[in-house]
C-alpha cells in the first residue's frame, strides 16, 4: 500500500498539474469501492477551478477554494494520471475528471481497495470530518521525539506497532517504520514504552530523514505503486532492511532477519538494534 512518500509524490505532481484549472465534466467507468457521491455531486464541481491539492496522512485532498474538496485514497493499486483526452484509457480506470486544454485527470484501481469522492470540509482549507482526529504529521516541526515520549507513556505494545498507529503519527507505515527503526538502532520487538528520550528522539529524527529521502527519489515501488507520470518510484533501491531477510546488513553484514509484528512483516538487524 502507498505510504506517506508515494502520496506525497502524487499529490506534489497532481498540485502542479491541475491549480488552476477548471473541471468540464465528471465521467464513471466502473465500480468504486465507495460512492462518489452521485451524479448530483459531480454536477456540483463542472466549473469548479481547482486552488490546490494537498495531502493529509495518507489522504489526497483536492481543493475547489471552498468548502467543497475531492478526497482520495489509493488504496493498494489506485493511481491518478494526466492524460490527453484522445489518449486510450486503461482497462482499470475507474472515473475521470473532464479538465480544460483537452486533457482527463484519470483514477484507476486494479484491486478496488482505495476510493475517490466529493466531501464537505469543516471549514475552507479544513480537513473532512473524519481526518480532524488524525495524529501528528511526521514532516511537521511540531513533531518531535518528546511528541512520541509522551504518548508512549504506559504502551506496553512493540514500538513498531505504535510508530505505524494513525494516532500517534500518521503515515509511517510498514516500509519506513522498518528503516527508520534500523537507522535509530532500536529493536522493533521493544515495549514503546520502554524508550528513553534520547532515543525517542533519534527515532524522531530517522522518521523525518527516511520520508524525506523517500519523498526526494520519489517512494518505494515494491509491487504496483507509479506516479502520476506512470514512473516507478526510486527508493526501494535504497532500502536497507524491508524486504532483506536473509541479505547482509549494510552496516554490520549480519543477516537480516524477518518476523511478524502485528500482522505485518518486519525486518531488522539483531545486532545494530539492540
């Protein structure tokens, strides 16, 4: 599943390629998982100028300088494109947007697991109702590693776990928890509560660099994961641990080992992570 720098990607791309321009029709080609909203709801965005788009965790929002935004997910194979509109669509398109200068922004879904719809925004610039008790976000200077200190206080559950918890920090998924965790040299097995400050924040510091990074080569395609341009992202060529079981550790050349934590698999170094 796309995590916090594939979205990001996507949406700095979708930001560049649609602020300011006008939305000329709404068009659905196959089921989505959720309901747009009906054909009343796309009525309501022909003529609408896009002000910008942003992200919120893992959440696309499309923004129309009122109250009114498109909201999206992409699931596990979702993924938007800009395209001319005489271009063929792909079998797996779901909908798109009519935009001026002949060209579609386009939504496809293989697996139907993600979504796209009209929503009310709390307030103009605000965020869905659903998305206002959402964590902190780990780019944000507001974040730090007394942020997670204090939320960790009593957690008796592995620190993995609780740095992927939407409600302690959005967007930290499997793939960047798993290195950042190695980069900080702390064991995901350990309770959170357990930390000390100083390695909350060296744990903090690692999850910004890490997303950063990511961000910058533009995410991790371990699977089906493109940009808006249909490119592969290019971090996965950096990964020092996820998906490495059995490879030798960058640092110390010890294999690296696997496990599940929560369901997920994780991969760490026994010894750089003690």
């Amino acid at each position: 599943m796309p995590e916090l720098p594939e979205v990001e990607t996507v949406v700095r791309a979708l930001d560049r390629a649609l602020k300011g321009r006008t939305l000329k029709g709404v068009g659905f080609l196959g089921k989505l998982r959720l309901p747009f909203g009906g054909k009343k709801a796309a009525r309501r965005l022909i003529g609408c100028r896009v002000s910008g788009v942003r992200r919120r965790a893992k959440y696309i929002i499309m923004d129309f300088g009122g109250r009114i935004a498109i909201l999206a997910h992409l699931g596990m194979t979702g993924c938007f494109r800009v395209e001319p509109v005489v271009q063929a669509r792909h079998r797996h398109d779901r909908m798109f947007f009519l935009l001026d200068g002949k060209e579609e922004l386009r939504y496809a879904d293989a697996r139907r697991f993600g979504f796209v719809k009209m929503v009310e925004l709390v307030e103009s610039g605000g965020f869905p109702e659903g998305l206002t008790k959402l964590g902190p976000e780990p780019l944000d200077k507001k974040f730090t590693g007394r942020t997670l200190m204090e939320k960790s206080r009593d957690r008796k559950i592995p620190v993995k776990i609780f740095i992927m918890d939407q409600e302690t920090v959005v967007g930290v998924g499997n793939i960047y928890a798993s290195e950042a965790l190695h980069l900080a040299g702390i064991d995901p097995r350990r309770r959170a509560s357990s930390l000390t400050e100083e390695e909350w924040k060296r744990l903090a510091g690692k999850i910004k660099s890490v997303l950063r990074n990511a961000i910058r080569k533009g995410g991790s395609t371990i699977r089906s994961y493109r940009t808006v341009a249909g490119n592969e992202g290019g971090f996965q060529r950096s990964l020092l641990v996820y998906g490495r079981a059995g490879k030798p550790c960058s640092a110390c050349g010890t294999a690296v080992e696997t496990m599940r934590l929560g369901g997920r698999s994780t991969f760490f170094c026994s010894k750089c992570q003690k």
